[in-house]
C-alpha cells in the first residue's frame, strides 16, 4: 500500500478531490497520529502512583483507544481491499 503524506495536502479541496484510497489513507494516517500519543501519555498514566488518581478517566481513555484502533484496522482492511479490487 502506497503511504499518502498527507502535509502535501494544501487545502480542504485536496480533500475533497483526492481518489477514495487515497483518502482512506490520509483519514488512517490523521487518526493513528493522536492515537499513538495518547496511547503513550495513558500508559504513563497508568503506572500504580497515577492510576489511583484517575482511575475512571484512565479506563475510559484506555477503552476509547482501543475502539478508534479498531476503526482504523477495519478501515486499513477496506482500503486494501479497494486496491485488491481494483488492480489488474
């Protein structure tokens, strides 16, 4: 799968015009980039000292990942089945 920068993107026109693959591409890229840091900050978060704090807040983050992670992988698994689809 061709990894699509989405910095070259100008304008929500870019957006809007780019080949539903593509587009794909950009939304799994712009969503795993937060993830990824939340992700870490709630493992940080996690260690015994900082889960008594926030305990709910942190299972509820935790939970949330995980759902936008699945999102993403079924999205990934859509995309690559376009592009199956639409190869010779």
């Amino acid at each position: 799968m061709n990894e699509i920068d989405s910095s070259n993107l100008e304008s929500e026109n870019d957006w809007k015009s780019a080949p539903p693959k593509e587009f794909l591409n950009i939304v799994l890229h712009e969503l795993r980039t937060p993830m990824t840091l939340i992700s870490g900050y709630v493992e940080i978060l996690s260690n015994e000292k900082q889960k008594e704090l926030h305990p709910e807040a942190i299972r509820v983050i935790s939970d949330s990942i995980q759902k936008m992670e699945k999102l993403c992988e079924d999205i990934a698994s859509y995309t690559r089945e376009l592009m199956r689809k639409s190869d010779p």
